[in-house]
C-alpha cells in the first residue's frame, strides 16, 4: 500500500510539546518555490489530524446539505 503521508518520513521530533495533547511537535522541511532554501514547519501531529477528520466531516455535511 502507498504511504499517503510520505513527505512526513523526513520529520524531527521537536522539544516543544503541545499543551492540548501533551505530545511532541513534528518539524518537517519543505522547498520553498523558486529557491533552493527551505521552509521549516512545525505542528503537532494529533491537533492537525483533528483538524483534518473535522474538514472532512464538514465536506460531507456540506455535500449532504446540497443535496436536499
């Protein structure tokens, strides 16, 4: 199976923890465009992957509502 979250393979595990989840921060660096430098970001990895569960149920019940 391919692995949807390769471009996380490259993580460090950062000092700061998040006061929600109580779990380290991930960094990850990505290219920025048009340069060779890069872009260092860093979020922990539970509070995104509620935001993102939280997206897609809003994507659902907007599409549910278009439909009626």
């Amino acid at each position: 199976m391919e692995n949807k979250f390769e471009q996380y393979n490259n993580r460090k595990i950062s000092e700061k923890v998040c006061e929600v989840h109580k779990v380290n921060y991930w960094q990850i660096s990505t290219p920025k465009r048009g340069s060779k430098e890069r872009s260092i970001q860093e979020f922990c990895p539970e509070c995104t992957k509620e935001l993102i569960e939280r997206q897609d149920r809003e994507g659902v019940d907007n599409s549910l509502n278009a439909e009626t």
